[in-house]
C-alpha cells in the first residue's frame, strides 16, 4: 500500500507537472511600473492611464542601473474601463504589467468627480499590486505629470515620493496610502483629502540645487529642464467625489485637525525680533460634546511642545516675552486650524479629519440613530479650537 | 571429509564451515584447514616438536606481533615446557591452564573457529592425538595512531578520533565514562567478512527494548562483507528509504559518550572509525561538541545560525525562481529592478538557470572531491572563474542566480551532516518553485513535514520535543543550550521524551 | 500511529481553524466595529454547547467514538449513521478544497488550472492521512508556530499603522449581521466532525482538545479582529481577504511584504484541515469494516474528493450552493450534534471484558 500511495502521488505531480498547467510570465517580460496617472476624458467617455514602467540604462554593459538616468519609459493606454486601459497600456508596452512596484497614483482632474473608491478598489483589490501607495491629484491632466521625468534615485517617481514624504513630515501636507485613503471613503461621509500636484515652471537660482526634470517632448531643451513639479494644496472628497480644492495653508490646519503633524514652525514677529518656535510632539483631541440645548460641538483641544528654535533676543527669564511670543504661535496655529476647518466643513462640505469617527467613539448609539443624516449634524456642529504649547517643556536653554 | 570442503561459489559459507570439528589427527587438521582456506600465502602453519608431541602454530601475516610470538610462546614452550605429561592432552592441558602465555587464551573445537581466530590476530596451537586447539591473543597488526577526526572538527573538543582498530576504540569509549553501567558486548556480522562489531550502552539509562530491538537487527543483517559502519546504517533504520538519517554517525568518542549517557545505543565498528549512534533526532544535525564547550549564548547563536544555514540551502534557490516568476512582488523593490536589470540579457529563463547552475556546482563539487589535490586547485579555479565569472559577463547566466547557487552550496556546507539530503531537496524545491511557485514550495515542504513528522526511530519521535511539543525538553537543550550548572539539575533520557511514553502503551497494548 | 494526546489535537484544530478563519469565512462577514467581537465571543460559547453531546458520548462510551457505540449496538445501524456522518464530511471536505483552490488563485497563481490546484491538494492531504494522525498532528505543530510568529512580525510591523481611534465601545447596531456571523461561524466548526471520530484515538481526556482549542482560537481570533479594525477600521467591511492585505502592508527587512509568507502558511494549515478530514474518513471506514488498513479507501475517496470539485468547482453556481447548504450550519449540527445525540442514548457501551482487554 506504501508503495502505491507513494506511486499515486508521483504520477500525480509528474503527470500535472509535465502537462505544463501553470502558466507565468517571465521576469524579463514584465513592465515594471513605477507611477501610473489616470485621467478621464469626458468628451469621449474614456479612461486614460499613462505610466512610466521601469527600463534601465546599464552603467558600463554590467547590467548596473545607472542612477543618473531616469530609467523610465512610458506607455499609454486608453480604454472605457480602468481594466480596459491598463490591458491596452499593456499591449503597447509588449510587456505584461507588474502593479507591485508602484509607489504613486496620480488622479486626472476629471476623474476626481468621480467615485475614488471605485478607482483605488481596482489596484488594491489586485493582489499583486501594493496597497502602500501614495495617491495624489492633479491640478490638471495625471498624464502631463507623468511626462516629467527626474534624474533622481533608482528611477524617475522616487523624486515625487520624497517630495510627498518631505512634505508631510514638514507637515504642509497629508500623505496617505491608497489602502488610508479607502478607510477615509468608507466612513459614511465618504470623505477623504489627496494631496494636489502641479507642473511649475518657476526658475531656479543658483543656491538651490535644481529639481527640475527633462521633458518628455521635444522643443527648446533649456526652457523644458526647467519644468518641475510642486505641491499645490489639496483635493478635498466628500460623497466619494471631488467637493473643492484647499490651499497649502488650509493644508497645514488639517495637518493639525487630523493629529498628523509632527512638527511646524512658526515665525512670530515681536517688534524688531523674530522668534521661532517649533511645535512638535502634537496631540489633537477631537470630542463631541452638547450643549445645555443638547445641541453636539466638538471641542478640538490641541496640546504640543514648543521649542525656541530662533531666541529672538528673549532671555531665558524674560518670562513675560516668552509667553507673548507663544501666544502668539498658538493664535496663528488656532487661526490656521479655523480656516482649515472653515474651508473643508463649508465650502467643501466634507469631514476628512475624523469627527464622524470621534462621534462614533464617544456615543455609538447616537451615530447609528441619525446615520441617514449624519453628515448635516456632522457638518453643521460647530468646532471649538483650543491650541495650548508648552514651551518650557525642554527648557529655553536647549537652543 | 573431503566432501565438505566448502564451495566458495556459495553465499553462505558460515553454515558449511562450522560443521567441520577438529579431530585428533594434527595432519588431517591442517589438511582440512588448508582446503578451507585455499592454500592462502597468508595462513602460515609452523609444527614444532615439544616433550616429544607434534604441535603446530597456526598464524596470520602480518596480523600478529612476531617478537610477542617468539617471546611469550616459543621461547616458554622450548626453555621450560611443561615436565611429567604423559600423553599429548596432558600436555595441552597444563600448556592451557597452568602458563601464563597471554591474557587472552580460549579454546576452539571447530576449523572455522580455528580459521577466525588465526585471521582475527591470535596464534592457534594444536596438537597432534588432541581434538582442541589453544588460541593465544597477540594481536600485532599494523593501524594508523590516534589522530584528530577529520570530520566533525571542533576547536575546543577533545582532539581524539576513532580509529579503525575496534579494540583502541572501545578503550577510548571506556577511558571516558569509566561506569560500571556502560556494558561493550561484541557480535561478529557479515556471513563472509566476520566484523567485529561492539554495542556500548549504560544498562541504567538506555531502553532494554530498543538495545534488543538493535541486537536482534544486527543478528538478521543479511549482509557477507561489511567494510564500514554506514553498510549497517540502513538495516538499523526503522523508516527506509529515508531521506534523512536515523542513525547517526560519528568519529568523535566524546560525542559517542555524551549520547550514550543520554540512553542512546552506541555500535563501534571493526576496521572503520565512524561509530553509529542511534536513535537520533533530527535537531541533533544542528549540534557539535563545540557548543557545550562554549557559552550557552554564543552555542544558541551558532545552533540557529546553522538552522538558518540549512532553511537556506534548501529553499533559496527554489524560492528565487518562485519569486521571480510568479510573485515578484515580494522582493524589495531596489533588489527586484536589480534582478530585473540582470536577467534582461540572459540567455536561459530563471527556471533554466537555476537548474543549470545548480547542476554545474554538484559537478565542480564531485569532481574537485576525489581528485587530488594539486588538480584539485584546478578545478576551483575553473569553476571560480570560467563559470562564475565569464558566465555571467558573456551574458549566459545572470549574477542572482550565481550568488544564490554559491550561496546555498556554502550554507549546505554548515550542516554536513544533511549534506546529502540538502543536495536532493534543493534539487525538487527549485522544481517545484519553477513548475508551481510559492504553492509548489509550501506542498513539498508539507510532504517533508508530513514525512518527517511521521518517523519513529526506536520508538522516539524523529522530529522530538519539537513535535510532538515539550517545551521542557525544547528549552534544554535544542536551539537554546542552558547552562552546565541548569543542565546538571536535572538529567534528561530519550526515555523522557514526550511521545515516547505513549508508544510503550501502544506497543504494550 | 494515530494515537495522539489531547494537546497535540488541540494545535491540529488551531492550525486547522485559523485557516478557515482567515480565509473561507465570507468577506462580508468580517467587518468593522464592535459586533465581531461579540458574535466570535457568541459563536464559541454556541460551539461549546454543540460540543456537550460529542463530549458527553466521550464519557459515557469511555473514550470510543460514536461509531464504535453505535455498531456495539447493532452493525447495520452504526453502518448507516456512519454513511450520512461519511456523507456531510465528503462535503465538508469537498467545500474545503475548493475554497483553498479558490484562495490560491485569487493571491498566488492566478491561472493555476483547477486540476492541478486540487489534485495537489488532495494528494499532499491523503499523503498526510496515510501517515496517520500523529504525523498530522505533529505537523500542525509547525503549522501554529509558524502562525502564531506571523502574527507577532505582522503585529511589530504594523505597530505604527495601527489607529486606535477607529475603536469605539461595544455597540451593536445591526443584530441581522450579529445572527449572520454566529451563525456562519458555527457552519465553519468542521473540527466538531473531526473530534467526533478521533476522540477515540486520544491517550488522555479527549475533552481537555476541545476546551483548550476553543480557549485559544477565540483569544487569537479577537486578536487579529482588533488588529482588523485598527488597522483598516470601515475599509474592513469592503475586503475580502484582511489578513493577506494587512501582510502585504507588512514590511520587514528582507521581503517587502509578507502576503506570499502569509499564503504559504495557510495554505500548510489548511491542507493539515484536509490532511484531518481525510484521516476521520479512513477512522470511519476502519470502525465501520472492522478492517486493520484504510490505504486503499482513502486512494478511493481521495479521487471521489477530487471528481466532486472538478464536478462543483466547474461551475460557480454549484460552488455556491454548496457553499450556501454549509453555511447555514445544519449539516453540520446533524453530523456533530444530532447523530452523535442519538447514539448517545441508543449507543452501547463496551462489555467490561472486553475493556479490559484492550487495556492491557
């Protein structure tokens, strides 16, 4: 019996083996992506998907990718689905798709008024793709973005990645991945923020070191090197669409309002002297609370450690200049935070920095009793902003 | 008589050859003894005349010491012979029992025994009108001196290996547990080569059962010659065609001790200096006497190093091609658009690469073990550079591939003692992960669990006290040493391990 | 050599359990908030209590499985019950197949043709039954470790990741789905058929597998729903497969993610699932034909196995209806609770004698 079992298993696997039932694709006939834009043309009822896919350029025939390329190409794909387009992208590209190493997903203008989800669920719900990606909107067209390449790092989207990551631990930003994003959509408002990319075609001078990137079509070769990218503010969603456009301001108040900011500096003028503090170790706490009508508010309450990065000529014991100068930070932080909260709660109408998820921890039964109308109650309570900085906390004598 | 006389054609000559009894007549003795073994130059038959009886010395070449032959025999017999025998038994028996010729004397009744006893180094006397004859040990045989194994090296160990000569063995086992429960009994096996065999084990730790399991194993090997231990190895396996050993071997006595003392059964065999030990676990690959000499941190660390070593050597390359094929994804990104980079230009697909490479490392491997030295060099420097190096810059292989073949090839080598299984396991892994990726990956590996999980060697479970689990026994003594002053505490047997229990009570029920 | 220890099968039915946790529960049925902490804490104490005619048969029969008590009682009958117990297994066995064939294509090879997906399967299971449960079970030991240092490396990766703020108290606000997940929990409880026929193999009290298996499962299960819902909060209830999407978040210094690590060690535990399924019938047939060797039954049910997912996997339509017929846990309760209730009270016990030969 031992024998025929193990006979039985041995034909099994070879005959499954040698009938060739698995099929691959090779390594080498892969498209790697590296960023994918996607836009929808409304004129003609198509999606467009433009991605640059990885493509070395060998440093001294040993196969070692030379880092001062961009090592992309591009290919375009147009379809009435996103499916559609990708598999199109595919076919003129000659190579099969590999969604794993994309790191960046670029959404067209257009395509922000439609459902976001339904765009994101299509390469997170593909196993192979990554859901640790960065998604961002653009200002116009995701393919014109695209188009630009850097000559930084392993390949071209690297420079855009860090810009993102840059700019969110300086916190003028929120950078989420696609997979936080899908979180944010799925609350009952549907809302969620994307930060907004934009071609900039400002000159650089000489001190700074160029971040400009080649372009893509011909033409005058000096005035496209100086073709960059930069962030401009955000897109707000709410309902799953596009519900307005915030600015880099607005940006950094709803770094505060959804406890994301690690550290902010402000700058205070006092008479002649310009202080700096930086805001760092920030805590938000969001708690919904009625009033003696019984009417909800949240009371947003900011606490954080200051720092006196730049001293201004304030001498350690001159307490009272100490505390003018915070209060100042604090009123500017308190201001940013307003208008953030203005901006997004009013002219967006969208709840991106969690008071439905801080409604629905302090009182469940409340949220499941008015969840038909919960973004009107959400949107119409007011918020009550209190930033308080503890600049004593290290101690003045730190810088 | 002469009927008798053995036909060598047979298999089995042990049988014929007993039946033949000494008789009184010296002449006809050594005729029948001649015939049996052919009129071999080896056997030297010297007479001699002593008190006036006819006598004979019936020796081996080159197996006796021939100054202890002059100086305990010859000289004795002919200076001072025994004085008032009045016939040749007499004789004999006063030579037998009354003078100290040597420590090792017995009498022997039959030719084969007389044969066994004059190949196996002793000086065999007969006499004429007596059916006996006296052997007399004076082993003088030339063998190679103690020297340091030359496997199983260790830095702070003991220097001492076995040798092939069974006796030094035994008095090596003997001069490091000097118990008086650490019983040597000798068996002779092989029907044709007589090997002289010797299991070692302490009466009060090892399993009665499983030393009479061993012993009735050793009597029914139906084998004619055994030139080296490991022909035994797989008749005493519970589980065979078994991939990996059950039986473990050892040229070091240290080591043979320390897992006596652990109720194991040790066999030294005649004319190798490879001992079995049994039964083993499958961690036991992973240990060396080095790491209960050094700190129990540093052993813990080399023990998982070397498991580490072995996970390696085994999926790697198998993985490599799963990955590349059907889930690159899980590479890191800089590392997958390096390999990327690399496979572009070559010319077989990972699969074949990895098949090809690998085939040519065991080849280099085969080829530079037997060959002498000198050429030995050549051999290197031809796999070293003509096929790592040109391969790769001619664009035939890509260098991933390379690196991970002489990569796995290096970690096999951290486990010598799984070599061989190592060698046909990375063999199906790279074509399981070429045929089926990560699936046909986890199914072999399952297969292997499965079978792995399913051995009993003597009753103990193979892949003990890892499963079934004992958390007692794995924090021992497995990955993790503790302490000599921690394992003096407490003593812990095969005996003791969980899953050997219940096998008693199934056995017994 | 299929006696095992209680504690041995209790890491068989982890193993086991956590791949039908992870991955052959219904997406929809995982979701976000405070009801699946409520409806796993619910459906384990519902399990337990499914359990007390299985573990009451255990005591009054001394060790013997519902079959032997039954055919003690008269041959035909045991013979029958034995049949319709066989027949809920087959299925049982049949759903698990396809819904790991199904798993692996959906994450490890996309067009792995429905053959060689199962086969293989099947063939590393009865491979594993032919083995013995020893060898099964020893291997799950492998299986739950390997399990359980995923979900720690899962958990250290994860650790900045996880957002507490989408925890909020107990609330239960939807009782329909409450039902639902209770209700498709208990469907899942195939070990309930396993214990029902190697509670006779066990050295020690067969008892003790099912109170600490249920202990452990329902601890790890709330585990890794917390780490769901801190992870993912409302995005959650839109995922298929949490788990395998939470690893591939997972970065760790050597693989970029760990979703393929992840497969892997499902899929090991849920071919030990198999492996346990495939050794209950082979009991079955043992019991029932008083025979010493199942090899050749098992060679004949591994390829009815086989023919009936080629047969149902061919076409979603039967997969679901199957997979509905399961789900509403009546076959299940009829083959771990009501049989094993029947022969309960009809069932006899083994004449002292006899006992007593088989101790000794």
């Amino acid at each position: 019996m031992k024998k025929i079992s193990i006979a039985f298993i041995l034909s099994l696997v070879l005959s499954l083996s040698l009938s060739g039932c698995v099929r691959y694709v090779e390594l080498s006939d892969r498209a790697i992506v590296q960023a994918l834009g996607i836009d929808y043309i409304p004129d003609r009822n198509i999606y467009r998907i433009s991605m640059q896919y990885f493509s070395q350029t060998s440093e001294g025939g040993q196969n070692q990718i030379d880092k001062t390329q961009p090592n992309v190409l591009k290919s375009v794909g147009e379809g009435d689905s996103i499916l559609t387009a990708a598999k199109n992208a595919s076919i003129l590209s000659g190579k099969d798709l590999l969604l794993s190493e994309n790191r960046l997903i670029i959404i067209g203008s257009e395509l922000c008024n439609e459902d976001l989800s339904k765009t994101l669920q299509f390469f997170i719900s593909n196993y192979h793709s990554h859901p640790k990606t960065y998604v961002c909107g653009a200002e116009n067209t995701a393919e014109e973005l695209i188009d630009i390449r850097f000559k930084e790092g392993y390949v071209s989207s690297q420079r855009l990645i860090n810009l993102i990551e840059n700019a969110s631990s300086e916190g003028h930003t929120v950078a989420d991945y696609a997979y936080q994003i899908m979180s944010s959509l799925c609350n009952s408002t549907g809302s969620a923020y994307l930060p907004r990319l934009k071609i900039s075609e400002q000159k650089t001078d000489g001190t700074v070191p160029k971040e400009s990137g080649e372009g893509q079509k011909g033409g005058e070769e000096e005035q496209e090197a100086e073709k960059t990218i930069v962030l401009d503010g955000g897109v707000v969603f709410s309902d799953k669409r596009k519900s307005g456009v915030i600015d880099s301001e607005s940006c950094v108040g709803l770094q505060f309002l959804s406890n994301r900011m690690a550290e902010y500096s402000v700058t205070v003028k006092d008479n002649d002297n310009r202080s700096t503090i930086t805001f760092f170790s920030v805590r938000t706490a969001i708690t919904p609370k009625f009033n003696e009508k019984s009417e909800l508010y949240f009371d947003i309450s900011v606490t954080a450690d200051g720092r006196f990065d730049e001293r201004g000529g304030i001498s350690e014991t001159d307490t009272a200049r100490i505390m003018a100068v915070k209060s100042k930070a604090e009123q500017e932080v308190t201001a940013l935070m307003e208008k953030a909260a203005t901006d997004i709660r009013e002219n967006c109408r969208s709840d991106i920095f969690g008071l439905e998820k801080a409604l629905r921890h302090h009182y469940p039964g409340f949220v499941a009793r008015n969840k038909d109308n919960i973004t009107d109650i959400l949107l119409s309570a007011p918020c009550i902003i209190k930033v308080k900085c503890n600049t004593f906390s290290l101690g003045l004598e730190s810088y | 008589m002469k009927e008798k006389i053995p036909d060598f054609s047979e298999k089995s000559v042990g049988n014929i050859l007993k039946d033949i009894k000494l008789s009184a007549s010296l002449e006809e003795n050594c005729v029948n003894i001649r015939a049996m073994i052919n009129n071999s130059t080896d056997l030297i038959i010297k007479p001699a005349v002593i008190e006036g009886r006819k006598i004979v010395f019936i020796t081996c070449e080159g197996m006796i010491d021939k100054m202890k032959l002059a100086d305990l025999i010859y000289r004795p017999l002919t200076e001072n012979p025994p004085k008032d025998c009045h016939t040749a038994k007499e004789l004999f028996d006063k030579i037998a029992s009354t003078m100290l010729i040597a420590e090792e004397q017995r009498q022997l009744y039959s030719c084969d025994e007389v044969l066994q006893a004059a190949m196996s180094g002793f000086a065999v006397m007969l006499c004429d009108e007596v059916n006996y004859a006296i052997a007399i040990g004076i082993q003088g045989f030339s063998f190679r001196g103690i020297d340091e194994p030359s496997t199983h090296i260790n830095l702070r160990a003991s220097r001492e290996g076995f040798i092939e000569v069974i006796r030094i063995n035994i008095s090596m086992v003997r001069r490091r547990m000097k118990s008086p429960t650490l019983k040597t009994e000798l068996m002779k096996v092989g029907e044709r080569s007589n090997t002289d065999i010797c299991i070692c084990y302490l009466t009060d730790r090892a399993d009665y059962k499983t030393v009479n399991a061993v012993k009735d194993k050793l009597k029914n090997i139906p084998l004619n010659t055994i030139l080296s231990s490991e022909f035994l190895q797989s008749f005493l396996e519970e589980d065979t065609p078994g991939l990996f050993p059950q039986v473990m071997t050892s040229e070091r006595p240290d080591v043979f001790v320390s897992k006596l003392y652990e109720g194991r059964i040790g066999i030294i065999v005649d004319g190798t200096p490879f001992a079995l030990i049994l039964p083993t676990l499958f961690i036991e690959n992973f240990h060396t006497m080095d790491d209960y000499t050094h700190k129990p941190y540093f052993s813990a660390f080399m023990r998982i190093l070397r498991f580490t070593a072995f996970i390696l050597a085994v999926i790697l390359p198998g993985l490599y091609v799963a990955l590349c094929n059907f889930n690159p994804e899980m590479l890191r990104s800089s590392l997958l658009l390096n390999i990327y980079s690399s496979v572009q230009t070559t010319a077989f697909p990972v699969f074949g690469e990895c098949l090809i490479m690998y085939s040519l490392y065991e080849i280099m491997r085969e080829a530079g073990l037997r060959l002498p030295k000198s050429v030995g060099h050549a051999v290197s420097i031809v796999g070293g550079l003509v096929i790592g190096e040109i391969t790769v810059s001619a664009g035939l292989m890509s260098a991933p591939v390379v690196l991970i073949i002489a990569a796995t090839g290096l970690c096999s080598f951290a486990v010598p003692d799984l070599y061989e299984s190592l060698m046909i396991m990375r063999l199906v892994f790279i074509l399981a992960g070429g045929i089926f990726g990560l699936f046909g990956i986890t199914v072999v590996g399952t297969l292997l669990l499965f079978r792995l999980c399913s051995k009993n060697a003597y009753g103990v479970p193979y892949m003990a006290p890892f499963a079934p689990f004992t958390l007692k026994s794995i924090l021992r003594d497995t990955f993790v040493r503790i302490s000599w002053r921690n394992l003096s505490r407490s003593d812990v047997t095969l005996s003791q391990l969980s899953g050997r229990a219940k096998r008693k009570t199934e056995k017994e029920n | 050599m299929n006696r095992i220890s209680s504690k041995q099968l209790t890491l068989a039915f982890i193993a086991s359990r956590l791949t039908t946790e992870m991955i052959m529960i219904p997406g929809e049925l995982i979701r976000y908030g405070s009801e699946r902490f409520v409806a796993i804490l619910v459906a384990k104490l519902s399990v337990l209590l499914l359990y007390l005619p299985l573990l009451l048969l255990t005591i009054k029969f001394k060790g013997d499985n519902f079959l032997t008590a039954a055919i003690r009682k008269n041959r035909i009958y045991g013979i029958i019950l034995g049949v319709l117990f066989g027949v809920v297994l087959l299925s049982v066995t049949v759903n698990s197949v396809l819904n790991l064939q199904l798993y692996i294509t959906d994450t490890l090879i996309g067009e792995l043709l429905l053959i060689s997906g199962t086969a293989l399967i099947i063939a590393v299971s009865l491979y594993g039954a032919m083995k013995g449960a020893s060898a099964i079970t020893r291997t799950a030991v492998f299986g739950t470790a390997i399990f359980a240092f995923l979900i720690l490396l899962i958990f250290i990766t994860m650790a900045d990741k996880l957002d507490f703020s989408y925890l909020y108290p107990m609330y239960i606000d939807d009782g329909n789905y409450l039902f639902r997940a209770v209700i498709s929990e208990i469907s899942c409880n195939s070990e309930m058929l396993v214990f029902a026929v190697l509670c006779s193999n066990i050295t020690d009290k067969p008892n003790r597998a099912v109170y600490y298996s249920l202990a452990v499962i329902f601890v790890v299960l709330e585990v890794v729903n917390l780490l769901y819902n801190l992870v993912f909060g409302p995005y959650l209830n839109e995922l298929e497969y949490p788990l395998y999407v939470i690893s591939s978040l997972s970065d760790v210094v050597v693989f970029q993610r760990l979703d393929g690590i992840d497969a892997i060690v499902w899929l090991l535990c849920g071919i030990i699932k198999i492996s346990l399924l495939f050794t209950s019938a082979g009991e079955l047939y043992k019991t029932s034909s008083g025979k010493r060797k199942k090899g050749w039954f098992l060679a004949i049910y591994g390829t009815l196995t086989l023919i009936l997912c080629m047969l149902i996997g061919s076409d979603r339509r039967y997969y679901d209806t199957l997979q509905s017929i399961l789900h509403t846990a009546f076959p299940l309760v009829f083959a771990g609770v009501v049989i094993p209730l029947i022969v309960l009270f009809t069932g006899k016990k083994a004449p002292r004698k006899e006992k007593e030969n088989e101790e000794n």
